[in-house]
C-alpha cells in the first residue's frame, strides 16, 4: 500500500493566496515624530516607516495615508490592509490605490534636527504636517 502512494500523482489544486499577501511589509513606528492635522495634534495618530527611503505610513484616527515625499503624493489606504503588529504594523504597497489623493501646497524642508512635510489635502481642504527626525549628516532618518 505505501508502494501505491509513492508512486501515485496527486493532482491538487494549489493554495494561492493574493499578491498583497504575499509581499506584506512591516512598517515600524517612527520615533520622535510630530504630527499636525489643521495645525493641532490628533487626539490619535502614528506614523510608520519601512526600508525604502522617503516613504511613511501614517495613521490619522482610524484612517491610513501612504505619503511619498519623493514623488510629493499621498494615497489613502484602506485600514481593512493594515494588520497591526504590537506597536508596529503589517502592510502591503500592492494595496495603494493607483490614483493619489489630490494634493496641493506640498512643502519639504530641514527644520533643525527634523525633516518638515506640509501639504493641503485638495485644493482647500485640511492640511497636514508631518515633522519626521533627521540623521546627524541631515538626510531623512526615515
């Protein structure tokens, strides 16, 4: 009997999972961040960095943003694709939306020891302004 499984083919279907579950990143919470939302803190919020240079994950309430201060885009994100990990969370790029929120009044500058990221959410809509540490040599810890 154990001859006849061996030699036996299996056709099974295999298990795939999607994409974005494949490719998940974990985003670790950025240290000694500020975060403005219409020039006053958020009773709640965080922001998350991974690997790659120059883009952050940022948590309003209960809303997600990707901010990519490179290409001076921000996409909303659906919070359903952010899995939290402890104080850090799992997310996938492959999940963005292909078009970037309207973004206006983009602002990227060295304040000190912090990276400052000011933009208008559409043309008259809120503002948001993140200050994200900076390296001693002064590039983007994050």
């Amino acid at each position: 009997m154990l001859a006849i499984f061996s030699s036996a083919i299996c056709v099974c279907p295999l298990q795939t999972s999607s994409p974005s579950a494949e490719k998940k990143l974990v985003w670790r919470s950025v240290t000694f961040a500020i975060v403005k939302f219409n020039d006053e803190a958020p009773k709640s919020w965080n922001i998350y960095h991974t690997e790659k240079k120059g883009l952050l994950l940022v948590q309003l309430w209960k809303r997600y943003l990707l901010v990519d201060t490179k290409e001076q885009e921000a996409y909303e994100i659906d919070p359903q694709t952010v899995k939290p990990r402890g104080k850090d969370v799992e997310w996938s790029p492959a999940d963005k939306s292909d078009q970037p929120l309207e973004t206006t009044e983009w602002k990227t500058r060295g304040i000190g020891s912090m990276q400052l990221v000011r933009f208008r959410l559409g043309k008259d809509g809120h503002v948001l302004e993140l200050q994200v540490p900076l390296l001693i040599n002064g590039k983007p810890a994050y």
